[in-house]
C-alpha cells in the first residue's frame, strides 16, 4: 500500500502501476481511487497513479475538514508528483478531480502536461449542486452493498439507461463498505459535508474561470454525460470559445459522471494523451 506524508502531516494512500507516461487520475468530490477502476483496463501503456484526497478512501481524515478544499488538494496532487519525482504529468479528473485540475495549473503552473476533465467546468449547474448535497456526508439506509447497487440503478435509470446491475454493485462497493453489523458505511470522512456548508458560507469561491484560462497552452478534453445535471451544452461551448483546441466528447446514456470506458469517453482520452506526450 503506497503512501506519502503531505506538508500538513496527513498520510494520504495512492495507487501507481503500469509503465510509460505518467497519468494523474483524480476522482470525484466522495470518491476515491476505485473511481477509475472502469478505465484502468485502457490505459495500458501509461504509469496510472490515482490519489486518494485527504478524507477519502484509505487516506488520513484531516483534523480541520476544512482543508476539504480544492486548493488544499491541488496541493496535495502538487506534493504526490514531488514525492514520486514527477516534474509534469497529464492529468485526467473526475467531477471534483476537474476542479482541481484547474486549481494546479493556476498555483503551479508548468506542473501539467495535459487535462481531461470528467463532466466538469468552470461553471456548475445548480441543480446538480442541489443533488449532490442531498447525499453528501450521510451513508444511505441500506443493509448491504446488493441493496445499494439496486437503490443506484432504480434512482439513475432516466440518467443512464441500460447500465446492467453488476456495474452498480461494482460503483456501490468502491463508494460504501458493509458494517459487521449490517448497513454501509461512507469511504469518506461525513465532515466532508460541513466542509462544503462552511465554504459556501464565506462567499469566498475561486473565479474557476481564472483557474481555467490557466490551462490556455495546455492540450485539453471535456468528456460530458448526454444527460448531465452538472455540466450544460452551454457550458462546453464557452469552454470551447475560450479554449478553440479543445477536445469534446458526449457520452449518450449518461448523466454525471460516465465511466470513462464508454468508446467516446476513451476516444476523447486518448486523443488528449497523444496530444499531451
């Protein structure tokens, strides 16, 4: 198990495998690094290394949750890449991942080969908003990982139809844990959640189109669900106009987030790799 110690002293757990170009893959807002256990299969070639946040999966929970923040994470990303001697990289993010994409190319720039980001934008649709605070910080009343995979296909079946069971009950398990006693448990700290109220509060948000622009000179991808509640046609566009060279890529039968194994999320990946080495 591959751990690193952060400037703040929190031991944070990732994965590094493969051989070849180096590849920074950063999961969304309570995920972790099984988030890309679907694309792991089509990066061979590549040395994959997957970061779990500070808070997530098998990383340490941090004292002060709210350093559950994008810029504290860009820095943790920045700190993985000094700790394994990596001076640039390409970076593919999931949801949040994309956010702090943006957040390493602004605070340290040159530290980015490339980006791929994962139905995200600098503009983020409240309704998707809405939703993920629904669930955030609370583990759903379920008793085990097989309930959970059917209470996922039932609640996403307009966002992706089709998707079998098995794919759920792989996503249930790398999102919650069975209790000895029965009912799942969060692989995130639920702080997570106070995190989030509590910068909201401050009124004190990063302009992410700034960060964005960061990434000028820099190879890009969106890879964007058909049917997204966090990241609009509209939004691809402007992403587009600001960023002319920028791969698009929309995924049918998917809402947030795709899997990343679908053939247009894989064509829009690889494109971005080829351009970004």
């Amino acid at each position: 198990m591959a751990r690193f110690t952060t400037s703040d002293g929190l031991s944070l757990h990732y994965e590094d495998a493969g051989a070849g170009a180096p590849v920074l893959c950063l999961a969304g807002l309570t995920r972790n690094s099984a988030d890309f256990q679907f694309l792991l299969p089509h990066l061979a070639g590549y040395r994959v290394i997957r970061l779990d946040y500070r808070g997530r999966g098998q990383s340490d929970h941090a004292a002060d949750f709210m350093s559950y923040n994008v810029l504290r994470e860009a820095q943790d990303a920045v700190e993985l890449l000094d700790h394994l001697g990596l001076e640039r990289t390409a970076l593919i993010g999931t949801s949040r991942g994309g956010l702090v994409a943006m957040a390493m190319a602004h605070a340290h720039p040159g530290r980015l080969s490339g980006a791929v980001f994962n139905d995200i934008g600098p503009e983020v649709a409240s309704e998707g908003l809405a939703r993920i605070m629904d669930y955030v910080g609370r583990a759903p009343d379920l008793p085990d990982l097989d309930a959970c995979a059917r209470a996922l296909r039932d609640a996403n079946q307009s966002r992706f139809p089709g998707v079998p069971l098995a794919r759920w009950r792989a996503q249930a398990e790398a999102m919650f844990a069975e209790k000895p006693g029965g009912g799942l448990a969060l692989r995130y700290d639920a702080r997570l959640r106070d995190a989030l109220i509590g910068q909201a509060g401050t009124g004190d948000a990063p302009d992410l189109w700034l960060m964005f622009d960061a990434l000028r000179d820099l190879p890009l991808a969106v890879i964007r669900g058909a049917n997204s509640d966090l990241l609009s046609a509209q939004t691809v566009a402007k992403m587009k106009a600001r960023h002319p060279g920028l791969i698009t890529a929309t995924v049918p039968d998917r809402g947030h987030v795709p899997f990343l194994d679908e053939p247009q999320a894989l064509g829009a990946i690889h494109a971005l790799l080829d351009r970004a080495h």
